[in-house]
C-alpha cells in the first residue's frame, strides 16, 4: 500500500485528463488519493455547469471513485471542527 496521500480536490478531477491520470497512479499505487462525500457533491453540482459533462454522467464518475477506493474516504468528523486538517488525516 502507497504511503503517500493525496487529497482530490475539485480542481484536480477537473479536466478529465487530470482525473484519469490521478486515478489511475492511484490505482497503480503510487499514492492513496482520499476523498470526501462534500467533494464528490461538489463535484456533481460543478462539472456540469460548463456543458462539457452532463450531471448524470458525473453522477456516474462520482460512483466509480466510491466503488474503486472506499477505503479511501475521509469522513467529515476526521476534518470539520478540526484546526488542522492536515494532522487528522492518517
């Protein structure tokens, strides 16, 4: 398993390319990229804004990160009300 940890942030799910290429070294192991539910509703509200990706599709996008990395979800309590969000992630 990868040591390293990378947050997705929107901006980086976003061109698609970016996407692809994070999950896929993800799924290679070269790093555990974490994500949270707040993330992924962003997403589903945001990318289709731009008309490129409709928000089924999205939808669909935001599943496939769910099913391919659960383990790697960071559950909101771990972040919210934290000081540092940094140190909460392990």
């Amino acid at each position: 398993m990868a040591t390293i940890k990378v947050f997705a942030d929107t901006n980086t799910l976003y061109p698609y390319y970016i996407c692809d290429l994070l999950l896929h070294c993800a799924e290679e192991d070269l790093f555990t990229v974490l994500w949270t539910e707040d993330l992924l509703t962003e997403l589903i509200e945001v990318l289709p804004r731009n008309k490129r990706k409709s928000r089924k599709s999205v939808e669909g996008m935001c599943d496939a990160i769910r099913r391919a990395f659960p383990e790697a979800e960071v559950f909101r309590e771990a972040y919210e009300d934290s000081g540092s969000r940094c140190n909460t992630i392990r």
